[in-house]
C-alpha cells in the first residue's frame, strides 16, 4: 500500500472515531492555520530539508545527516502521552 493510501486509511477510521464537534473544530483550526499563511514557508514535497539534529524518543540526540546515509527519512514529531 502507498503512504497517500496508508494516510488515506488512516483520516477515514479517525473519522469514525472522532466525535462530529471535534472534527468541526479541528477543521476551523485547520482553515485558521491555512489561512495564516503558513503553508507559505513550509517545506513542499520535493524540497530539501536543512541538515537538524532532534532528539529522539529515548532523549538521545540523532542527526539527519547520520539517518540519510542509511536511506530516506521520515520525521514524526510525538506529542507524548496526555
């Protein structure tokens, strides 16, 4: 399966488990953060991201660059357990 296809999925069983006025709002932040202009200065499918280094989910410290000779990355930020 793709990642469009795996992400996909993924919005339409969130969809069935998150509440009709949650959605609403998310949505309204979502058009608000759009409407910012945001999107903007972000990176776009296809452009290079700066070299970073992040902590991990252990707190250890890991380089992209380190991470891009082994393959493609994907960065994933964990808002922790609420």
């Amino acid at each position: 399966m793709s990642l469009k296809a795996d992400i996909d999925n993924l919005i339409a069983q969130s969809s069935e488990r998150i509440p009709p006025d949650i959605q609403k709002m998310m949505a309204a932040d979502t058009e608000r953060l759009k409407q910012s202009g945001i999107e903007d200065n972000s990176l776009k499918a296809g452009d290079k991201a700066p070299s970073f280094t992040l902590p991990n989910a252990k707190g250890e410290q890991v380089s992209s660059t380190d991470l891009l000779v082994k393959g493609p990355v994907v960065l994933s930020f964990y808002r922790g357990g609420w």
